[in-house]
C-alpha cells in the first residue's frame, strides 16, 4: 500500500461483470484468483461496482457489490474497501449504516462507504424500487448519511426525516473509526454542493475534459468555502477506464495524463483497466507510472 500519504493513491477497480469477452465468468473472479493478489500489495484501495444486472445481456453473470466485496475482504487483508457507487435506493438507510458498520468491524476499519444518489431507473424498476426524480434522490441520500453517521456514533440513535425515520436502530459494535464516506456525483446544481458538504472523498468520472472537470471542482470549492470546511477535509477521487499501457509510449501517455490530473488537485484515481489476462500486464504500470507519481 502507499506508504507517502501526500502522494496521490491508486485504487483498483475489478468488474464484477461476465460477459462474452470474459467467456461469461465474472471478470472479478478471475481477478481475484489470477491477478489481485499480486497487485493489491500496489496498490491502496479495491473497489466493486453496485448494479444488479450487466450492460449487454440482462442475462449475463453480474455478481452483487456488498457480498462481493465482503469477500474481497476477507482474500486481502491490507487493501482498503469501497463501493463504486451504491445506489442508495437499493437499501433502506438502517440497514445500509448496519451492514457498513459490520464491514468496517470484520474488515479491520478498512471500509469506505462509497455511495450515490442513483441514477438507472431501469434497475430500480425491475427491483420494484422507486425511482423519484434527482432532487428527491439526493435528499434521501443526504438523509442516509445523517442516519448512517448517527448510527455509527450513538448507541440507540434516533431520526426523524423527510424521507425515512429510525427510533433507536442500534449497530453494535460501534466501529471505532467510522467509515469514510464517499459520495459520487457530477451534477453541479445539487450532487456537488452535497459532496462538498457531507463527503471525506468526492468521486467523479473522467470524461476526457480537463475544463469540465475544473469546472466541477469550482463548484465543490467554491461550496466548501461557504461553508468553512478546509479543502483537506476532502479527497478528490477521479474514476478512469483505460487498459493497462502495452509498451512505454503508453506508459509515457497514461504518466502525463495522471501528472496533469495532479496538478488539478486529484489525490485519489480509481483505475478500471477492464479485464487483463495476467498480473504481469500490471508490473509495467506499476514501476513506470504508479511509483514515480508516488516519488
């Protein structure tokens, strides 16, 4: 794991999705038993994406996030854990506070609760779930944090909210370091300005636009001054989807785009290099771009 704590940080994302081009075994599976235990000593943190069913085919292999994750857990112990992102509707807020509580116990403080507003209203159907329009969504996402923090610090919490209500929802064992919260959003009217006033990581998506995504951390500063909290009370976390670099221009190309995303405050990237065949496709990566950004 990082060692530098003023160095940026490098999580790896594994696909929990099978599909044709994995031979329909879960990409995560494979990972879990052919690459990550060789990488995870490299990296800082392993995160698992929370949907119900893939892309493609409703019918391929598509693994559940907090069971997945849970054992990803237990096969690496020195990693940090999180969500990319669950949809808060998916679970009533109690119960989300609980089961993060019981991670964060079992995993030894090693959890962060990454967690969004939602947004594919196909799934949430299909579960039988609601799926209110945004300004709704994020309300009850601002309130499942206030539960899932009284939850983790009070004995015999109470709330009573627009949305939901718990009348002493006990979670013992209180866990000694409460998990971080990290709230994924882009949008810039409520998801940002929610971000910057309730998450410890803020996590986007690159898109491939400098421009936008200065224009989104204008709007997560310009509200953390508002409201008196200091820029290191968060981590900025930026998600990028791109395969592992093939020879040393690519490793040169993915070196400058992280440097740059550097100099624009980035500490945390979250790396989804879809589906390698081997942990040596990483090495390269690894000792030509994740540990001279580190130095």
């Amino acid at each position: 794991m990082n060692d530098h704590p003023s160095s940026p940080k490098f999580g790896w994302l594994s696909p929990v999705i099978g599909n044709k081009w994995s031979d329909f075994q879960p990409i995560v599976q494979y990972q879990c038993e052919h690459i990550l235990p060789a990488v995870t000593p490299e990296f800082d943190s392993l995160w698992i994406a929370d949907h119900f069913y893939g892309f493609d085919q409703k019918t391929d292999p598509f693994l559940e996030a907090w069971t997945t994750l849970t054992w990803c857990a237990a096969k690496f112990p020195d990693i940090d854990l999180c969500h990319h992102v669950l949809g808060a509707g998916y679970r009533p807020p109690a119960l989300t506070a609980k089961m993060a509580s019981t991670l964060q116990f079992l995993s030894g403080n090693r959890f962060i609760l990454g967690i969004g507003a939602g947004w594919r209203e196909d799934e949430y159907l299909a579960y039988g779930y609601d799926f209110p329009r945004p300004n709704i969504r994020f309300r009850q996402l601002e309130e499942t944090i206030k539960i899932c923090r009284l939850m983790w610090s009070e004995e015999e919490p109470s709330f009573d909210g627009e949305f939901f209500r718990i009348d002493g929802a006990s979670a013992p064992p209180l866990p000694s370091v409460p998990p971080p919260i990290c709230i994924g959003a882009s949008g810039e009217k409520i998801g940002l300005p929610l971000a910057a006033r309730h998450a410890d990581i803020w996590n986007t998506v690159w898109r491939g636009s400098t421009e936008s995504l200065i224009q989104k951390q204008n709007v997560v500063l310009t509200e953390l001054d508002r409201l008196g909290r200091s820029r290191s009370d968060i981590e900025f976390s930026l998600t990028i989807e791109r395969a592992l670099p093939n020879d040393g221009a690519e490793c040169a190309q993915f070196f400058e785009l992280l440097s740059e995303l550097i100099e624009l405050q980035v500490n945390h990237f979250v790396l989804d290099f879809g589906n390698p065949q081997s942990a040596g496709e990483a090495d390269r990566f690894i000792a030509d771009v994740m540990t001279p950004l580190r130095s």
